[in-house]
C-alpha cells in the first residue's frame, strides 16, 4: 500500500504522541537523539541513514508534485 504524505506525516504524528508526554517537537528531537543512539550501537552510521531518509523525503515529494497532490 502507497501511502500519501499526509499520511506519512499522520503515521508519524501518532508515533511521536506516543513517545512521551512532551509536546511533539520536543518528543521528535528525543526520538531522534534515540536513533542515533540506536545507530552508534548496531553499527550503523546515522548520517548515512539520514542520507537515505532525505532521499526517500525528495523522491516522495516530487511524485505527490508530479500528480499534482499536496506535497
């Protein structure tokens, strides 16, 4: 299943609320922090995961703008 960018955002907005009781920008910074924390201790280099992530963040965007559905 093809999720919309708002959907994406949603599924990512829920997630956050989840995290903690802190507001959800402070709740993403954390999760965030934990990542890399996660990364240094699996061996994986976070910066290269971030890579990857906006990678994925562009090509998602220009579809929704190729269709012309909100970005």
């Amino acid at each position: 299943m093809t999720l919309t960018n708002e959907q994406r955002a949603e599924r990512c907005g829920k997630a956050l609320a989840d995290y903690s009781n802190d507001d959800s920008c402070t709740n993403l910074v954390d999760w965030l922090a934990d990542a890399m924390h996660w990364c240094d201790c699996n061996g994986h280099d976070f910066a290269d995961v971030m890579d990857s992530a906006f990678m994925h963040f562009n090509a998602e965007i220009a579809e929704a703008a190729e269709q012309g559905l909100p970005l």
